[in-house]
C-alpha cells in the first residue's frame, strides 16, 4: 500500500504510471488517500468541525489537498490504469 500518493512535492500521476508500468500480470495496485469530509461526528461537534477547517485550509496552503481522496479513480484513469475495482 501506498500512501500520500498525491502529496506536495510528489508528481503522484508519474509514480501511478510507473506502478502500472511494473506490476505484474493480475497484479494489484492499492493506494490510500485523504478525504477527510468523511470525518462525521453524532452528535454534532462544532469545536471539532472549526479544528478540521482550519487542517483544510492549512494543508490546501502547504500545497496539499486534504479532499484528494474522492479523486483517485480520475487520476488511475488518467495514469492508464483500465481496470480499477
């Protein structure tokens, strides 16, 4: 498994192709990566959601994408990767 595939400073569609380039027949790439709108909390936690927002907006500053999870299919597609599961 790989993570913060896509991070800042890492050309995440270069390392997908090369992934693809090497893996053997039947072989399996697995990544795992951030989305973390899929941080809900019951009951509500609105101290929690002020903290999340910020972590969003400073990673967006550092030149990442907290939300970059949700993209993955888009970039395997766009890496040649044809069939993802």
């Amino acid at each position: 498994m790989l993570l913060d595939l896509l991070m800042p400073g890492l050309d995440g569609f270069a390392v997908l192709r090369e992934m693809r380039r090497v893996l053997r027949p039947g072989g399996r790439i697995r990544v795992q990566e951030n989305d973390i709108a899929g941080n809900v909390f019951e009951p509500a936690c609105p101290a929690f959601d002020r903290v999340w927002t910020q972590f969003v907006t400073l990673q967006a500053r550092l030149g990442g994408d907290a939300l970059v999870g949700r993209r993955l299919f888009q970039f395997f597609r766009a890496a040649g990767v044809c069939e993802i599961e």
